[in-house]
C-alpha cells in the first residue's frame, strides 16, 4: 500500500465574529511505511488552547513516530497506551518550557494511526471519524460527551480526579453516545446504531480497529466543528467534506475550503465552531504507481 494525506483546519463563524483565534488544528503525514492524521480542538472556555491545541497535535505526531521507530510494522490498538504514554510526557515538558498554565492545554485528540498492516483510530474526547470505501459506500462515528465536557489528554497530568467529580464519580455511568451511520454512495444512511459508552471508556480513549485496509480509501479524523454546521446535518456536512473531486496534491484542503462556501451560501453561516480535518488516502501499490504523498 500506499499513503498519501493532506490536513486543513479553519474558523468558525462564532470564534470569528468574537474576534479570537481558530482553537482547532490538524497535522497529517506519512513517515517511513505508516501514516498518520491527527487532529486537535481547543475548548473555547479554557485559555490559550489554540496553543494547546497544537501542542496536542504535534506531541501525538512526534509519539507516533518514536514508536515507529522502534516497533516497525506494529501499528495495532495495543500500542495506543504507549502513544498516550509519550503523549502525556511531551505534553508535561512542552508546557512546563513554555511557562504553559493547566487551562492552556484543555483540547481534545483524535488521531489514525496505520500501515500496511492496518492501524486503529483514537478518539480522546469528542469528534468524528470517516471511513470511505473504495465501492463509495461510507461509515461514520461520532462521539459526544454528555453536557459538550469532552475529556482532554491534558488531564492525564493533571486535573482527572476533578474531571470525573465533575461528570459524577461514577466511573460506570454513561457519559458519551457513540454514533454510527453507514452511508451508501448517494449519501443515503442504510444502517444506523447508537451506543453509550461508560465514563471509564470515555476517558480510556474509544478505540476503532482499522483492519482490511485493501477495501478502504480514504479515513479521516474531524473535530466536531463538522457537527455544527449552520443549516446542516451532521452526517451530510461530513458525506460533503469526503466528496473528493480528484486526489491530486492538496486534495483535503481544496475539498474543504470549497465544501465551507457552500455551506455558507443562500445567507448561511457555515461552520459555527472551528474546524479541522486530517486524512489518508490508501491507494493500492501495482508496482508502478508512484507515492504522491506529502509525507
């Protein structure tokens, strides 16, 4: 197989008008035979998370990597605890150098991590997950956390005992509905399902196991600014965002910019919230074809 990516993020309508910054970010490469897409988003109400964010973001890249590194060809869900590991260290550092505070780092994660092999996505808090297949069918996965407080990766060092009294000291108890949708190739939803899934699974990180990738083309990592499209159902902003006209170069970001112009015609307001996209692209390797990744 193999990968190419590409990552765009941009601001909502909301951050824009209030004049503060885009909160999201999103970072997605090829490196050596894996791949990687990450995204990140900021929570509005925490402090200079547009910051916090990336660090987020790049801190989860550089753990991808050093894992790679040293476990080449091992890209299965097992190895997620020590991504999270690396992660929670770079985040410390990083934020202790920069004379961060605790508030700066509140941000969400969800990242694909793969390779020939397969790979797994990691949702840390809340967002969407695009799986689109080569017949053009599609799946897609939500997560949401009840009263929109997502767990943050930053927590980890920080702050887990008041999270969980905040979501009731009830690890047992339900906190975040999983959303999937089965799409065909018109967009149209042929399968539906719902699922609550624990506090303790929330904070855990919802693992989705990527497996037979050879019947997959593209996977994808939104924040959920794609479910707070002005005017749009969730699951017809992402179908729109995944309708790839050719996958030339910055194939993502044109998608995006011009997806968000449509959004916003007929007085529309677009995305409400920031938002942000990273993808892979999995093209089957015939032995001539040549890696257009932007790696």
């Amino acid at each position: 197989m193999i990968f190419n990516t590409d990552h765009y993020f941009n601001i909502g309508n909301t951050h824009l008008n209030a004049g503060k910054p885009c909160q999201d970010y999103a970072f997605a490469s090829v490196y050596d035979k894996a791949a990687f897409a990450i995204v990140a988003d900021g929570c509005s109400t925490g402090g200079n998370t547009d910051v916090g964010a990336r660090i987020v973001a790049l801190s989860t890249a550089s753990a991808i990597k050093d894992h790679w590194m040293i476990n080449r060809n091992t890209t299965g869900e097992s190895i997620s605890s020590e991504v999270v590991l690396k992660q929670k260290i770079m985040l410390s550092g990083v934020r202790t150098t920069l004379d961060l505070k605790s508030k700066d780092m509140y941000a969400t994660c969800a990242y694909v991590y793969i390779s020939e092999e397969g790979g797994f996505v990691q949702v840390q808090g809340d967002g969407v997950i695009a799986i689109k297949y080569r017949n053009g069918s599609m799946k897609i996965i939500r997560f949401e956390w009840q009263g929109n407080a997502p767990f943050y990766p930053s927590y980890a060092e920080f702050g887990m005992e008041d999270f969980i009294a905040i979501q009731g000291n009830d690890l047992e108890a339900e906190a975040v509905t999983k959303s999937t949708l089965v799409l065909d190739c018109e967009g149209v939803v042929i399968e539906e399902q719902s699922d609550q899934l624990t506090l303790k699974q929330g904070i855990s990180g919802p693992i989705i196991r990527i497996d037979d990738i050879s019947e997959i083309e593209f996977v994808a990592v939104f924040t959920d600014g794609a479910t707070q499209v002005h005017e749009t159902d969730w699951k017809d902003a992402v179908y729109q965002l995944m309708a790839f006209k050719n996958t030339a170069g910055e194939f993502l970001k044109r998608r995006m910019i011009r997806g968000i112009k449509d959004f916003q015609k007929d007085n529309k307001k677009g995305p409400l919230d920031d938002i942000a996209c990273a993808v892979i692209r999995i093209i089957p390797d015939k032995g001539g074809e040549v890696n257009d990744s932007k790696g």
